[in-house]
C-alpha cells in the first residue's frame, strides 16, 4: 500500500531474468526447443487486452489502494493431450502447442487439472528459447490438484509434454493465464536506447532513479540481510499483482520457509496463489543484467494482521523447502518495545532489481499510528535511496539487522524525499489480535521460549533450536555439568566422562544462542574459552559422543 504523492506511470519490471531454469523442477532440458520444430506447432491464440487501458488505468488510479498490479488474468480451456500436436517417436509420444496472447509482454499459466504418467516430463519456453522451465513432473502437482507457472517472458509460450511409451497419457488442462501488461522485461533483455538509461537507480523501469541496487559498495554491510529479501507475485481476481518481503528465521531454526509480507498484499478478491523470486538483482553496482532469478510457486497464510487497526503484517509459508542453490538467508528479528535505531531498507521498488535504501531517522509511531514505525529519509545530495510501489512487505532493519517492521504505506519517491513512510512494527505483529492466525508468536516462537530477539541463519548454517533456560536446565536427557571458576572471566574448566571431540553452544538468559564451538576433551584437558562475553549469567550445554551435558556459567 506504499502512496507516492506524484502522478506518474508506474512502469514495471517483475523478477524475471533469461535464465535457463528458475521455478524448481527437475532439470534435463526441452527436446523441441529449436525455430524448425516450432513452426509447425499448433498455436492457441487468445485477444489479448488493450495494453494501454490499462496503463492509462494506473496512470490516473489513486496509489496506495493496494499492490502493485502488472497483469490481467484471462479464463480459458486448453486440453494439452486433446489439443497438442502429437510426435511418436521410439521414447513415447510428445505433445506440443503453443499459448499466445497477443502482446502480451510476459505470460503464467494456470492448470485446473495436472495428471502425469509415471516418467512424464512437462517443459515451457518463450519464442526465443533462451528462457525454458522444466522439468516438472507428477510429483509438482499442488494439494489441491493444480500448477501453475512463474512468469515467461514474451506473448507466446510453448509447451512441451513427453510423455514414455506405453504410458496413457494422463490429464493436462490450462483453465487460466496471466496476460502481462507492463513491460517488466525491458531491462532484462538490455533494450535501452541510451546507456544512461542503465546506470544505477534506473534498472528496470522503476519510477525513480534515487534508488541503489544492492550489489553496490553501500550494500557490503548487509549481504546476508540482501539475500534473504525476496519479490512476491500474488495471482488474484482478474489481476496479478506484485510485493516484497522476505524469508524470516524462528526460535527453532529448522530453515521452516516462512516469507514475512504486507497485509494487504493478500487483501484481494480470490487469491488464487503466490510466486516468490529469489536473487533478482544486478550483476554489478551499474551493471545492465542481472545474474538470474529463482523462483518457488505455491504459499500457505499461516497468519495475518490487518491494516484497519492492525499493524499489516502477512506471513506466507511456501509449499516448498528453499533450496541450498537459492542462497537463502533466514533474516533475524526483533520484537521489544525498545526505541528503534536506523538500519535499512532491501526492497523491489516498482518489481525492479533489488535495492538497498537507509532511513535518516525511525520513531515510533502514535495515537492512530502506534502499531507502526515511522521513517524519514536522506534529502537532495545526500540522498540513500527511498520506497517506491512495489515494495510494500519489505522488511525494515534495525542497526543490529534484524527485522523490526515491514513496509505498509507512506509518501516518499525519488522526487518526494521529504515523505515519510510507515511500516507496521514487529513489536504490534507479535501478539497480533491475540489468535494463532492473526500473530507472528505462535509461528516464529512455537515453543514459547520468549526470545526478544533472533538473529539471522544462513542456508549453510546448521539447524539449532533455541531453548528457553528453564528447559535448558531441567531438560533430563541433559547431564549436569560443574563448571569452575564459577563466576568466570571467560575461560571456565570442567570435569565429564569424555574424551575426543565435543561441541558447544551458549545461552544467554533470553535464550539466544551467543556463542557455539568445538573443543578436544582429553584426560588433562577439559577448559572451553568462552571470549569476551558480557558480564552475565549464561547457560552452557556441551554435546560428545556419547551424552550431553548442561550447566550455568557465570561471566564477571
């Protein structure tokens, strides 16, 4: 619900870079993909829409009133096996057709019915080639019996299906697509007049050109924090729609794919589902191009806090595990009512590539607007970026990077850098109207440890819980342990009946994990160094071979 304060066209480019393979699938590649097998192809044209009425529509449409819209949603019936051109070859049968809607600048597609043989494979690529998704397979096939694509670039869309020998060839119905209204591929294929037009702030066709991609020197102190901000396409009504957000971290740390967003970015007519694209960014702080994007279909509302009242807040579980080759990075958070410090901002202004902005000043809000956070930012030449449409859901940090809002609404662009926007705060989101539906408690703290705060964990990191210290200290699979000296300055000594390799972790009183190692038990060794933590009362829990122990430390 971000407001700009202007009137301008909001021109939009969605997440989606000419790589090879983006939306999870199963590898291999298409065996029809070539200019000669396509000419022969049965095509299925559609009318297409008056591109420019809707353009027009959101030239003069009031901002704020919701997401950012970038497509119209057509019904259609296609029968993939009824309709397709057949291939018999010694393999098995292959199916191909191609989906036009006339000029149409990306497309989806949605399929009511997806039943695939055992060894069947589907692929989808644009006129060019370049850009194919696949392979998919019976297994893609969503709960409620349905698929549906991220976006391809271009007005057709081809569609193989192979299908082995002697297998029936099962049910594959298109029964919606998504026609693409704005030219959300313009900066992917590099097709600027001037290279001015490439520089940084201008990649894609975001409103404003103040905006820093994070691939920029300004961005080095939050390259986790980057990776774990993600571009939401949410399929609705008659229209597709797009938002930031991105994937948070809980008290757990099992790397369960929960996306933090807006509200009202689901505040819409019959949902129909999300896609959420991961890495779209540029390759260089000017760079033209970016490196290629990934992307994961299908989400769950798991909870949800409205903006009447509330503090806007969504949270998406994805239906499917981030893989490892998407770098994610579980963002951490902080929900005390302690006065905010300025952090930054990572967002998709107008769908564009990933951008980095640095608020002047964060305060809490009040009266009406004490459910959220309040940013001023950067003027004239001291300009650090600012939010635009299109990043609403994305995730406001603190100076220790954790996640303290996201964004809701506001009046700042790049002409406008006197607005001041809101995000709702993490600290009003918590508890949230006081239902396991309507709060991030029950999600981010299912074991009701009461952490205040949760840093980030990387993909590469291990899955840790964080435990409360009641259960720390009564856990009885936990041996206890005797530390001495008791209190400490640091290194602490103990006795247990181990030796070789032990691994440590320990607690702070919130349970936080502040510190994890390795140490070498021997028989005349047995002494971790803790560091230089705070003066404090801490839990230590030590892990061998063969038990695991847990005692209280105490740091002068």
């Amino acid at each position: 619900m971000k407001k700009l304060v202007f009137s301008a066209l909001v021109v939009v480019a969605l997440m989606f870079a000419q790589s090879s393979v983006a939306q999870i699938s199963h590898g291999g590649e298409p065996l029809f993909n070539s200019s000669m097998t396509k000419a022969g192809v049965p095509e299925m044209n559609h009318p297409g829409i008056d591109n420019q009425r809707y353009l027009d529509e959101d030239l003069n449409a009031v901002k704020g009133a919701g997401p950012l819209r970038v497509g119209v949603m057509q019904d259609t019936r296609l029968d993939v096996v009824g309709e397709a051109k057949a291939v018999k070859d010694a393999s098995g049968t292959h199916y191909l057709m191609a989906v036009e809607s006339e000029d149409a600048t990306f497309m989806t597609l949605h399929f009511s019915q997806f039943e695939m043989p055992e060894g069947a494979t589907l692929f989808f690529y644009d006129e060019s080639g370049d850009f194919f998704l696949g392979s998919f397979n019976s297994s893609d096939v969503l709960d409620d019996g349905t698929f549906y694509t991220q976006a391809i670039p271009g007005s057709r869309v081809f569609v193989e299906y192979n299908v082995p020998a002697g297998q029936e060839p099962g049910n594959l119905v298109i029964d919606r697509l998504c026609h693409g209204y704005k030219d959300i591929f313009q900066s992917i294929a590099g097709n600027y007049e001037a290279i001015e037009e490439s520089l940084k702030g201008a990649h894609g066709v975001a409103e404003g050109n103040c905006h820093i991609n994070v691939v920029c020197p300004e961005g080095d102190d939050w390259r986790d924090q980057i990776r774990s901000v993600v571009a939401i396409e949410i399929n609705s009504g008659g229209y597709s729609y797009m938002c930031s957000g991105a994937v948070i971290n809980n008290a757990r740390q099992d790397k369960t794919p929960y996306i933090l967003s807006a509200y009202h970015c689901q505040d819409l007519e019959d949902v129909r589902g999300f896609t959420t694209y991961f890495l779209y960014q540029t390759n260089a702080c000017n760079g033209m191009v970016g490196p290629g994007n990934k992307s994961i279909v299908g989400a769950d509302i798991m909870a949800k806090f409205s903006y009447n009242g509330g503090s806007d807040f969504l949270l998406l579980r994805l239906r499917q595990n981030i893989p490892d080759s998407y770098k994610p990075y579980y963002a951490g958070w902080e929900r005390g009512s302690v006065n905010p410090t300025n952090g930054a901002c990572i967002h998709h202004p107008g769908g564009d590539f990933k951008k980095i902005s640095f608020p002047k000043s964060v305060v809490k809000g009040t009266g009406s607007y004490s459910k959220f956070l309040v940013t001023s930012w950067y003027t004239g030449t001291q300009n650090k970026g600012v939010t635009e449409q299109g990043s609403s859901g994305s995730p406001l940090f603190n100076a220790d990077k954790r996640i303290i809002g996201q964004l809701y609404a506001g009046s700042s662009a790049c002409d406008y850098m006197s607005g001041t926007d809101l995000y709702g705060r993490l600290f009003s989101s918590w508890n949230g109207d006081g239902t396991n539906t309507g709060s991030l408690r029950t999600w981010l703290d299912p074991d009701n440890t009461n952490i205040t705060n949760l840093d980030g964990l990387d993909f590469e990191s291990s899955s840790t819980a964080i435990v409360s210290p009641e259960d720390a200290i009564n856990n009885s699979s936990l041996c206890n342990l005797q530390v001495y000296p008791n209190p400490s300055t640091g290194v602490i000594h103990f006795d247990v009946d181990a030796l070789g390799s032990a691994n440590y972790k320990l607690y702070d009183l919130n349970g936080r994990c502040v510190k994890e190692g390795q140490t070498i038990l021997t028989a005349t060794s047995q002494a971790i160094d803790l560091g230089a933590q705070h003066k404090g009362s801490y839990i230590l829990q030590l892990h061998t071979s063969s038990r695991s122990y847990t005692g209280m430390v105490i740091i002068k």
